[in-house]
C-alpha cells in the first residue's frame, strides 16, 4: 500500500465493509462468514445465551495478536532507515 496522510479513510472503509460482511452472514446464515469479521466476536447475544466466547474466536484473536506485532517487528529490522 502507499503511504497514507490519514489513516481515517481506510479504518472507516475497513469497519463498514466489515460490518456488511457481518450483515451478508447474517442474511444467508453463513458459518463461514463469521470467522472473517470482528463483529461476530462481540456478538453479546451470542455471548449471553453461550454464557462464554467461543474457542475458536479465543485462539484466532491470540494468533493474530502474537502474529502481526511478530511479522512487523521482522520488516522493522530489515528496513534500511538512515539515521541522520
């Protein structure tokens, strides 16, 4: 991606196609869908009537979470920043 002046656009971009990937699963009930967006994760309904998170949502949420800081750390020290 190119460099962006405000990140604004793409995180609203991102929450709405989100939230319609939420709505799409919804309609047609997909069990597919609700691994693909952070919506069905926070679905307090869900929760209440689960009286827990599900498993699954747990491990997907820990993966990323040690993943993404793990992959950006690597492209942070193969850059080659020139200090002045």
């Amino acid at each position: 991606m190119r460099s962006l002046r405000s990140p604004t656009t793409l995180a609203m971009g991102l929450g709405f196609g989100m939230y319609m990937l939420y709505a799409l699963g919804a309609a047609i009930e997909s069990d597919m869908l609700r691994y693909f967006n952070y919506f069905n994760v926070v679905d307090i309904a869900v929760i209440l009537n689960n009286e827990a998170i599900d498993f699954s949502f747990v491990i997907i949420g820990v993966s990323v979470g040690i993943l993404a800081p793990s992959i950006s750390y690597i492209r942070y020290l193969k850059k080659d920043i020139l200090s002045k």
